[in-house]
C-alpha cells in the first residue's frame, strides 16, 4: 500500500473541484481495507471512501485519510440454466461492467448503461435509471463493517433499499463495501415504459438495443463530466401526497408527475425549469442549459459557490410549490 499526501482531487471528482487530500491511499485487497480501517481507529480521523467522485460534492481540502476503491474481479456462478450470480469486485467501473453482461448474455442491467463510477458505489445511493434500479438486480454486498471490525455479507433486505437511498447512505461511515452480487437472467425481460425510451427502440427490441438507446439519449441529454463539471441530478425528485398534488395540478396543470408507491413524484427538473433557473450562471458554476436538474461547474467553481446557488434554487422552489427539495449527491465533509 502506497501512503501518499497532500494528493489533488481534482481529476477524481467530477463537477472538477479543486480539492487536496491530506492523506491518499488505494484499496486494492482486503488487507488494504483492514489496514485502513486500523489506521484510522488507532489514530482518529476521517476517512472517505473514494469511487469515481460522481456523486460526492468536495471543499478544497479533506481532512484525514481519502482511500480510492480500487478492488477488482468478475466471478460467475451458474444458479440454474436461466439465472446467473456475478460477482464484481467494488473498483470495477459501472458502465463497463454493464457492457459486460450483456456481452455475455447476461441480462437485466441494460437500463441502468452510462452511469459514471465504480461497482461498490453503485448499492450506496441505490442507481436508478429508466425504471431500473441496482436493487432489482442485487443479491448481496460484501463489506468490511467498521463498528465490529469485520467483513459481513448483507443481504438484499439488509442494505434497506429505497428511492436513491440505502443503509450505506444513512450511515456513510461505518460500512466499507468491497464486492457486489448481482442476479442475471439469461432470459431478457426488458423495461421500456420510461418516457422515450419505447419510442426510441423498435418494436421488438434486443437488450443490446436497449444499451444502444439509453446510451445515446444519455450522451444527448446530459452533458459529459469530461468536458463540463457536474454530478448528474442534483436533486431527488420530491413524492408528495394525493391531495397536495390535486391542489399543485390546479395551480400549474401542465405539472410533470409520476404515480408513485409513496403518493405522487414530481419531475424536480421541471420544478427548477418553471422557476426560471435552466441555464442560469452564478460566479463558477450554473445550471445546465438542457437539462434543469443537473448543476454544473462552469470551469472555476467551488463547493461553497455551488452551495449558495443549490440553496437559492432550494429556496425559490419552497417559495413558489411549498416543496422542499432535497440534494441527491453528498456534500464531503
Ligand atoms: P462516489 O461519488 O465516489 O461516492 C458516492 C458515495 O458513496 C460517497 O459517499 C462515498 O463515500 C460512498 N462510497 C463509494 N464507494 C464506497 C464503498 N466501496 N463503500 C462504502 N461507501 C462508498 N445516479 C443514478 O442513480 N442514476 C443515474 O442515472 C445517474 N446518472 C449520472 C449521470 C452523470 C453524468 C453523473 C455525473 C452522475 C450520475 N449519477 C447517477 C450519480 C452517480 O454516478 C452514481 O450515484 C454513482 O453510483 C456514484 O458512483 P461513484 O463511484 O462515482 O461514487
Ligand atoms: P426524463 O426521462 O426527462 O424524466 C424526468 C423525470 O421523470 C425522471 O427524473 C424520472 O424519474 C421521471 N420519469 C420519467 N418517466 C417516468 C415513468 N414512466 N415512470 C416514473 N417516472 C418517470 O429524465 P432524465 O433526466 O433524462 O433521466 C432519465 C433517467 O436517468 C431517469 O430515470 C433518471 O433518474 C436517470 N438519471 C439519473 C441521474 C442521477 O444523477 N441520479 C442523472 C441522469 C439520469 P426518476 O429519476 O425517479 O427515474
């Protein structure tokens, strides 16, 4: 294990921040995870775990210890002619690990194509796409459990699953996720009610068809980290109650909804759009000219200055719907 300092960030998150890390080092085994886990119980300080920064909001210097989830590995198990279990090791990178299955005729996992970042953190804010989430597929995460310092196996029911949300994300700190278990099919069954998706395929489509689709309407839609900052939706989309939605319809009847298993989710997309921000700049960072929900890093922006524009457009939305909205990537620290 390489122990590195005063380590810049900025390549390894993608709204781009300039951030330093007081202390780095990659997670590349087990041991590497235990050592870590030790170092910082025999010397306190904080520790984040690091996949592929595209969910995490960084200020310009992180105290203690960044380690970077670097564990590899493919390992496939044959449960019965039609079903498979894959097991991934948490540095693997998402996208390319969907290409994979498919590749193999491992099907299930096509909607959830072109997600940035790594396998182990994809549990954590369970990652949902076009009616797909992690959680259909997921059978079990392997992690190191820093409260009884030791490795466990949870179970679906165990991660407690829910709208971009788990166990992982309401206690950030105390598991360190080190392999995922997903459950394939070797019968495709393909999920394409999401809005544009049918129409984007054609009447009988293969599941490589349905990869292609979203990849393309993803490059479309939603601009590329490379090339402009920003960590994809930046805030959950807002479920309400019936009898708050029938009085919002009244007052804005083309209000974007979708029935949900809670009462009613609003698309905050078109909250922030009907408010006025799509493509609003303020000092290095703005919001994306095509898509609302996504805030951007216009080339010199920082966590505070990103902060103050989530805040303002938080603010109008309470303001003008009574909803609050709620951010979707972590602020670290
Ligand atoms: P990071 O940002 O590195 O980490 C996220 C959180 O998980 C942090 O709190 C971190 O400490 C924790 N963590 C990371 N690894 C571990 C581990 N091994 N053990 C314990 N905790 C860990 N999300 C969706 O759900 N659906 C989308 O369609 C989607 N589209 C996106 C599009 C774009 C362009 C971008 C930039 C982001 C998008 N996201 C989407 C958000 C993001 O890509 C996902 O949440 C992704 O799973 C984050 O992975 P990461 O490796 O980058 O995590
Ligand atoms: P979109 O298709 O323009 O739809 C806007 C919103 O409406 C989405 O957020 C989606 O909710 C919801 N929606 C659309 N059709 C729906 C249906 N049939 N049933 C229930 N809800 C429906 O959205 P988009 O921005 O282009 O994103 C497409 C998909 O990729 C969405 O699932 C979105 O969540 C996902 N995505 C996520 C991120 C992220 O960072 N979390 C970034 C980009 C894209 P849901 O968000 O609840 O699915």
């Amino acid at each position: 294990m390489q122990w590195q300092q005063e380590v810049s960030l900025k390549t390894l998150n993608t709204f781009g921040f300039e951030s330093v890390a007081q202390r780095f080092v990659e997670l590349k085994s087990n041991d590497d995870v235990i050592a870590v886990a030790q170092e910082v119980e025999e010397c306190p300080q904080p520790l984040l775990i690091l996949g592929g920064g595209s969910n995490l909001i960084l200020a310009p210097r992180i105290p203690g210890v960044v380690a970077k989830m670097a564990m590899t590995g493919r390992e496939v198990d044959q449960v019965s002619d039609d079903e498979v279990l894959v097991t991934f090791g948490a540095g693997e990178n998402w996208h390319q690990v969907v290409a994979w299955l498919l590749e193999n005729g491992f099907f299930g996992a096509e909607n959830l194509a072109l997600i940035p970042g790594v396998v182990g953190s994809a549990p954590v804010q369970n990652i949902g796409a076009y009616g797909v989430e992690i959680k259909d597929l997921l059978e079990s995460v392997e992690a190191y459990d820093r409260e009884y310092g030791e490795f466990v196996r949870l179970d679906k029911a165990e991660c407690e699953f829910d709208y971009r949300d788990s166990r992982f994300k309401r206690v950030p700190e105390r598991y360190i996720i080190t392999r995922v278990q997903l459950r394939l099919s070797r019968v495709p069954t393909l999920k394409l009610d999401y809005a544009g998706l049918r129409s984007a395929v054609s009447e009988t489509p293969t599941p490589q068809e349905v990869f292609d689709a979203v990849c393309r309407i993803r490059r479309e839609k939603l601009p590329d980290p490379a090339v402009l900052g920003n960590a994809g939706s930046f805030f959950k989309n807002p479920v309400i109650d019936e009898q708050r939605f029938e009085a919002l319809k009244l007052q804005f009847p083309d209000l974007v909804s979708y029935p949900d298993k809670d009462g009613v989710k609003l698309a905050a997309g078109w909250l922030i759009d009907r408010a006025g921000f799509k493509g609003v700049r303020r000092d290095g960072v703005g919001i994306h000219d095509r898509q609302a929900l996504v805030l951007i890093n216009t080339g010199t922006g920082t966590m505070g200055e990103l902060a103050r524009l989530a805040g303002e457009v938080q603010r109008a939305i309470k303001q003008m719907f009574g909803i609050t909205l709620e951010p979707e990537p972590r602020f670290y620290p």
